[in-house]
C-alpha cells in the first residue's frame, strides 16, 4: 500500500474558484445540437424544441459558460443564416466535418437555450473565411440595443433586449492547418488585433480571447503565443489553450498522468505571455481561457467525419464511450485547472452533449450521464471560495510517456465565509491503494461531512443508456479525522473528493 500526505493552510490562497472554470462548449458538431439540446419531436422538449431532460442534467453538471458555436465549424460560419424565420433559413455545407448545416438553431435559439441552462454565453467568431466588418456585425446584432439595422434586426426577431454577452473568442485554432483560413502567427495576430480594437469601439468592456496553440504538441507552440501576442496583446484579455487526451496502445500509466501534460502546458503560456507583458513594459496581465480540454479518442472510427458526396445532417460523430479510468483523468484536469486558477479564468469541457461529452441522448429517446460527468459536476459543486495551495508529499511513479511523476495529484478550496473545505484528489497508481494523511491543524476544529470516491475495479467499465449506474461515486467510509489530521484510502485509479465543515 502506498503513502501520501499533504498539507493544507488557509493562508495560501493561489485565487478564487471561479464559475468559469467549469465552463463548457456546444458546436456545430455531430449530434451536439440536433438531437442532442435541440430535438423538438422529444416528449420533454418545450415551445423552442429544447429537450428538457437535457437541460436537467445541463443544470446538474454545474455548467457556468457555454462557448458557441465553435469550434472548427465556426471558421466557416455565417451567423446570419441563422436568424430570422426558420422557413427561409439556408442549409450550408460544413467543410469542417463534412456535414449539411440546416441552420434550425442559430443565436437567437442558443441564446434562449442559455437563458433557460443559467449558463453564461461564450460566443465565437470567424476570423476564418471572414473578417472585421462580420465580427462588428454579429456584435451590434447580438448587444447594441437598438435604433440600428442589424439590432432593429434582433428585435423583429423577438429578442427586444440585447444579449449583452461579454466573453468573445476571435477565431477558432488558427494555428493548425486543418483550419478553414488557417494563417501564420503574424496575419492572425494582425487580423485578431483589428478585430479586436474595432469591437472595443463599440463596447470597450468586452472581453476578449485570441488563438494561442491548438496543443502544446504543435510545431508553433510558444513561438504563435509570442508572436499573436506581440500584435495583440493591448487589445485582448485572454489566450486560448487547447488540449485533448487518451490512453495510446494501453499505456494506463501515462493516460493517468496527463494533467502533468496541461500543468506544463499553462505554466509555458503564462510564461510566455508574461515574457511579452515585460518586452512591452505593460501593467496589465494576460490570462487563459482553456476553452477546450477533454479526454478524445481522435483515432477511433467514430472521429472520422463523413466523404465524398455524403454531407448528412447531424451525422453520429465523436461520440466517445468513457470509462472509470476516462473519468478520473478528467477528474485530475480540473485539479490542474483550479491549481492554476490565478492564470485560468476560464474553461470549457469539450462538448457538453453526444460529441465527446459528459451527457448522451438518444434522439427522441433517453438521455443519460457518462462516467466522465460524475467528477465534473461533484467538482462543480463543491469548489468554493478560494483554492489553496496543498504541500503533496507523494511516492512517485514511472510513466512512459513523462518519466517519474507523483502517485498523488490533489487540491483544496475552501469557503471563507463558512469554513466548508473541499480536497480533491487522485491515486494515479494503477494497482495500488493509496493511504493519503491531511494535515487540517490550521483549520481549527473540524470534521469530515462526506467523502466520495470514484473507482471500479475494472478501470474499462464505461456507462450506456442501459446502464449509466452501475459505476458511480460512492461514500468512502475510510475518510476520518483525529487530531488535526484526515487519513482517507484512495483506490487504485481512482477520483475522490473529501469534504470538511466546523
């Protein structure tokens, strides 16, 4: 049996826990949309064909922003295809995934779908095909309040108010290749640079996210950082960072390690923007919205779009099936993220719905949780207040893929206002329990008030709408505490959070 402790003291606050962070992503993917929020044939769908099912467990994964609508797809995107009345709407290829857009739900249904979520919108413009003058057009459309052609618009559409969304992405993974109007470092960083000071001239208290690198894994990576934010770095308040995860050719070892991959890939980005923060003589902080991040298993059939002549609407795409040990990755990713919540303000899961997500439909049918949805939403929940920096004393493990890394991976939060502390760790062995000891002398008197673990001893078992139960968080009996310090037993392979109150 393995050993670990770890040290928690209210007095190392790395920053506030903030809603953002468990943020989320709906695109024009798959089954994302069609069939997964929207499907109005469904018997809990209401007047706008949102199925209500979907939108409870929206509510119970805890989901604080929602970025839309892309993603690849919005690279080629013209947002005003989708307005106005449904019987005159375009369908539009998507070159991004090989598929026909019948343009049913545009922004004035996402932004009735958020409304009813109480999730706040992220939207997303296209910097691929398009430029300046359509970014000011979808902003005036979705936030000026009228007297105007394009929120007169709005308003003859039924939305007499303005959105008034704040959080805008200029563009989508510029860098890669794959990108409809993929560019280099430089004609981005220009284009996101005008873009960006001509939306501020009609709102100067957006914000703001510019392209950083679509994985720490590209050539560029670093480099594009730099360079975008030599352009851009006045007129911005975040950087993207994306990255995807999975167990290649049955290395458990590594997949359970992966936060070590996104731990190195926020402190090079915070590092580099600082660099250019310094070379500017600027004040001012750039931070990061990791706006997606997910375990994806990009080389299964199931992420090869359609060919050929075949461009279907809602084809099944992505749609992952998640196992225990998935789930305890995505688990540890939010460990990662809260850690560095002085330089995350923001995150998304990507998706929320069928397209490698934490809630499946069938269309017309059931809907169900993944095991992936499980330490998101307990994460959601029960991070409060303020996230501590925790001293880990942990034996280490060897990994193929990052040589040695701690067995223990774990963070706390706790609420000032009513001493409720949260610890959320991960036993990364793969075979072995973990005995971990927290030392809470700090925190006065307390007591445990509930822990629960998720784990299985076959890390493969993975949820389906016959059986989305049999595999959940359970109470973890073992957590206790004597004398100022909680010892709890962490299965092999397994999520936990312990919960503490006076």
């Amino acid at each position: 049996m393995l050993t670990a402790s770890l040290v928690i003291d209210p007095a190392f606050v790395v920053g506030p826990v903030r809603r953002r962070t468990f943020g989320s992503f709906v695109e024009h993917l798959g089954r994302c949309v069609y069939t997964g929020i929207h499907d109005p044939e469904h018997p809990s769908a209401d007047e706008d064909g949102f199925r209500g099912d979907v939108l409870d467990l929206v509510k119970e994964l805890g989901t604080g922003t929602v970025r839309y609508p892309g993603g690849n797809f919005v690279s080629g995107y013209r947002w005003e295809d989708g307005v106005g009345p449904r019987e005159q709407r375009p369908s539009r290829l998507d070159l991004a995934w090989h598929s026909t857009d019948p343009n049913t739900v545009g922004v004035d249904e996402f932004m009735r779908w958020a409304k009813k979520a109480d999730v706040e919108p992220m939207m997303a413009v296209n910097l691929g095909t398009r430029g300046v003058q359509e970014a000011l057009d979808i902003l005036e459309y979705c936030n000026v309040a009228g007297g105007t052609h394009l929120s007169d618009q709005r308003r003859a559409n039924g939305a007499e108010e303005p959105y008034g969304i704040k959080m805008w992405c200029l563009g989508n993974e510029m860098d890669g290749p794959w990108q409809i109007g993929h560019k280099t470092a430089h004609e981005y960083g220009r284009l996101a640079t005008e873009t960006a000071r001509a939306m501020r001239m009609i709102d100067p208290d957006l914000e703001l996210v510019v392209c950083g690198s679509s994985s720490s894994a590209m050539p560029t990576f670093g480099a594009w950082e730099a360079t975008v934010l030599e352009e851009a770095y006045e007129y911005v308040d975040y950087v993207s960072a994306h990255a995807y995860y999975s167990e290649k050719d049955g290395d458990l070892a590594s997949f359970l390690a992966s936060a070590v991959d996104m731990d190195h890939f926020i402190d090079s980005v915070s590092a580099t923007a600082d660099a250019v923060r310094a070379a500017k003589k600027l004040t001012k902080r750039i931070h990061i919205s990791f706006d997606e991040w997910n375990v994806w298993y990009q080389h299964r059939a199931e992420s090869r779009p359609p060919t050929g002549d075949d461009w279907p609407v809602a084809p099944v795409l992505l749609e992952d099936r998640y196992n225990v040990a998935d789930a305890v990755v995505v688990g540890n990713l939010l460990i990662s993220l809260l850690r560095h919540t002085d330089r995350v303000h923001s995150a998304s899961l990507a998706q929320l719905v069928n397209v490698i997500a934490p809630i499946m439909t069938e269309p017309g049918g059931r809907a169900w949780r993944q095991t992936t949805f499980h330490p998101f939403a307990l994460t959601s929940e029960h991070a409060k207040g303020d996230v501590l920096q925790v001293a880990v004393d942990a034996p280490t493990l060897e990994t193929e893929k990052f040589g040695e890394v701690s067995a223990l991976d774990a963070v706390a939060t706790r609420d000032p206002e009513t001493g409720a502390v949260a610890i959320f760790a991960v036993n990364r062995s793969t075979t072995e329990t973990l005995t971990l000891t927290v030392d809470v002398r700090s925190l006065g008197d307390v007591q445990v008030v509930g822990a629960q673990t998720l784990s299985n001893p076959d890390h493969t078992w993975a949820a389906s709408a016959d059986d989305a139960t049999s595999v959940l968080p359970v109470e973890n009996g073992t957590a206790a505490v004597s004398d100022g310090v909680v010892t709890v037993e962490l299965p092999a392979v397994s999520w936990s959070v312990v919960r503490l109150g006076a």
